[in-house]
C-alpha cells in the first residue's frame, strides 16, 4: 500500500480530488445547516417555498464558483507545469469513482421515487399500506427537495472518496 501523505507525493488528478471532496463535504454541511434543524439530525426546518429556492441558487451558484475554481487553479497549474494527459490509472480511479457515485445516486433516487409511491398509494386509502409509516417522508416539497440534494450531494461525494481512496490503495 503506497503511503502518500505529502501533497507534493500525489499527482494532479489525486489533488483535484482531494480539493474537490473538501468542497463538496463542507458545501454539503452548508446545506444541512440550512436546511435542519440540528446537523446531525434529518429534522426538517419550517422553510417557505421562497427560502426554499433561495438555498437551491445559493447551493447552485456555491457549488459551480467553488468547482469553477478548482477547475481553473488545476488547469492553470497543468499549463505552468506542462503536465501531460492523465494516465491509464488516472482514467481508471476517475471511471471507478463516477461508477460508485452513479450506483449511490440510481439507488438512492429508487429508494426516494418507492417511498413517494408508497406514500401516495398509503394517502389514496390503500388497504395493503394500511399503518406504513416511511422513516422519512418525502411527499411534502420541502422534505422532496432536501432529499433529493442530499443524494446529489451524497453520490458526488462518494465519487471523490472513492477516487481519493482509489489513490491511497495499492
């Protein structure tokens, strides 16, 4: 097992990923800090529709200056270093990692659209739904919103830990 604990040990592509996951985590506390009422809790805040869409563009605007930044420092110091293209097990930490975040995401929106479906069909009366109660609902917009940011956010994180993990692995 490499041991890279330098930043001057790691390649570009692991030090992208780094930064990336660093920004992605905290814009994510961000979120959850607006969003609950206790960080390490899924209590919802009371939030009109307005406030609502004002934390959706903040996490928008945030999250592409942040990502357009990186970008930027990384491809600035790609032309100042004439580092060339990424290699084989570059493309292949980056394919494993956007393979993870993509099962996370696919798995987690099905878990959201059956409890929706659930939810409805146990609203609408379903005898067979009588007394289900989902550990966390999502038929009110609020509630719908912040899942589905969650899992956004969710799946891009576990794409770059997956990749940051990849780097440090054998």
């Amino acid at each position: 097992m490499s041991d890279h604990t330098k930043l001057e040990d790691m390649s570009e592509t692991e030090r992208q990923s780094w930064a990336t996951l660093i920004v992605d985590v905290c814009v994510f506390i961000w979120f959850l800090k607006q969003t609950t009422t206790h960080i390490g809790s899924l209590a919802l805040r009371e939030m009109s529709a307005s406030d609502l869409f004002g934390v959706y563009v903040g996490l928008i605007i945030v999250t592409v200056i942040l990502h357009a930044i990186i970008a930027a420092v990384f491809e600035t110091r790609k032309r100042k270093d004439h580092t060339t293209a990424k290699d084989e097990r570059d493309i292949e930490i980056e394919r494993r990692g956007s393979a993870n975040g993509f099962w996370v995401l696919t798995i987690a929106v099905n878990i959201i659209i059956f409890t929706l479906l659930f939810e409805h069909a146990s609203a609408q009366g379903a005898d067979v739904l009588a007394g289900y109660a989902p550990p966390f609902s999502v038929l009110a917009p609020p509630a719908m919103f912040f899942a589905l940011m969650a899992v956004i956010f969710i799946g891009d994180i576990v794409k770059n830990a997956t990749m940051v993990l990849a780097y440090r692995g054998p």
